[in-house]
C-alpha cells in the first residue's frame, strides 16, 4: 500500500505532463506572440502572483489590488519596456495608499507590503523576460530552449535526488534536495538545449554553446527552486498551492523559469 501512495503523486506528473505538454507546444509554435503569447503570460504570472500573496495570507483587501497591479506591470514591461521604471513606482506606490487608507492599523503594514512588492518584481518583472526572449531575439526557438531545459532540469533533479540522492544540498532551505540532484539539474538543462538545437537547427548556436546554455540553464533553475522553497519555508507552506495534480501549484512550476528566463536574456543578448 505505501508503494502505491508513493506511485500516485509520480503517476499524476506523468499524466498532466503528457495532456499539457503537446497542448502548450502547438500554442507556442502555430500562434503569433501578440496577442497569445502576451496574454498566456498575463494569466500564469498573475496566477503565480495569487499563490504567492495567498501563501504569506495577505488579506483579500490588500491581495486583490495588488492582482491587478501584477498584471500592469507584466503588461506594461512586455509592450512599453522603456518605462518599466515607472511603472514600477506607480504601482508600488499605490500599494503603499491601498494599505494606508485600508483602514487596516499600522501594525503590520511592512508584514504585508513586503510580499505585494516583492511579489511585483519577482513574478511580473522577472516573467516579463520571455517576452524580450520571443520578440527581441531568435523567436520561439529561445523559448523551447528555455521551458525545455528547465523542464529537464526539473525533471532530473526529481528523479536523481529521488532515486539517487544521499548527501543534502541545503537542508535549511530545501531538506528533500541533494548535490545528486543537483547535478541531475545540470544534466537536465544540457539534455534540453541540446535537443531544441537539433530540432529547430539555430545557426547561430554551436552544440558545445547550446550545451553551455544549457549548464547554466539547470543551475538558475535550481537556484530558482530554491528561492521559492526559502519563501515557502518562510511561509510555512510544502506547495504554493494545488492547483497541477502532482505537481503542486503554478508557482511552484515557475520558480525555475523565472530566474532562468532573464539569464537567458541575457546570455543572448550579449553574447
């Protein structure tokens, strides 16, 4: 019977990960980036900002403005960059009012504003990176390179750590991650922009510059996972939510990608 308990979270993974894949690999490729692309960022980033705010349990009043700010500023950032910081300050600014005139008292306002405006940068600034990546650069190839490396990451550190894994990574942060699966992360990320190179050629990329990418892809995305596993520990949390049967919530499918995205970006862009 304990087997089977074990069996069923792998199973589901297995299961939503075959009917979502296909389905989200044809939208990327056959559908232009405006306005679908933009608009599957608007609703996954503001999703993942709703786990966040509801996992540091930000009272309703506070979250639900703070929802609609996360979305201009994905919104903003993806089609008006040249005034990201402005954005930036408008909508922390009318944070700060929505919690001064909430009629909330002061005790405890930095307990709250803290999450709202972390949750603007690190969920709407940090996505808003893909978008450069499908519009600025190569196109759709950068981003299958991305999701597929990440993917992979993800993967090999679950099925090695699980599986292989002895020696503890960062037990304060992560109790269940290990250095064997670590390195499952970095073989992950090689094995995933290696394939995308195959498949989709990218004459400007070399397979020793893919695989390059793709080392440094499985380790953002580990370090993405742990970011998010210290802001879960913090709020006392396993899972962001459960929202994906087996795999938690959809914060908890882009933490990786969301420090992984803008060092692609970056990566491409200067190099």
């Amino acid at each position: 019977m304990e087997k089977k308990k074990e069996s069923s979270p792998v199973i589901k993974r297995h299961v939503i990960a075959a009917l979502f894949l296909p389905v989200l690999a044809a939208y990327l490729y056959y559908l232009p980036p405006l306005p679908y692309f933009l608009s599957l960022l608007l609703v996954v980033g503001v999703m993942a900002l709703w786990e966040f705010y509801v996992m540091y349990r930000i009272p309703k009043r506070l979250y639900v403005p703070g929802l609609l700010l996360g979305g201009i500023v994905i919104y903003l950032a993806c089609r008006y960059p040249s005034f990201f910081l402005e954005t930036i300050f408008v909508c922390f600014f009318i944070l700060l009012l929505v919690r001064l005139f909430s009629g909330m008292p002061p005790s405890g306002s930095m307990e709250a504003l803290g999450p709202l405006g972390v949750g603007l940068l690190y969920i709407g600034g940090f996505l808003s990176f893909q978008w450069f990546l499908r519009t600025e650069m190569q196109g759709m190839e950068y981003i299958f390179l991305l999701y597929t490396s990440v993917w992979l990451a993800d993967g090999g550190a679950f099925y090695i750590g699980t599986y292989m894994g002895k020696t503890k990574l960062y037990p304060a942060i992560s109790p269940n991650k290990t250095w064997e699966g670590a390195l499952g992360s970095l073989a992950g990320g090689i094995l995933g922009a290696v394939a995308v190179k195959a498949v989709f050629s990218m004459p400007g990329l070399s397979y020793s510059g893919a695989a390059g990418i793709g080392a440094v892809m499985g380790v953002t995305a580990l370090l993405g996972d742990l970011i998010e596993s210290m802001f879960k520990r913090d709020a006392g949390v396993k899972d962001s939510s459960v929202f994906i049967p087996g795999h938690g919530g959809v914060l908890d499918k882009l933490d990786g990608m969301l420090v992984a995205g803008p060092v692609l970006y970056f990566i491409v862009r200067y190099s």
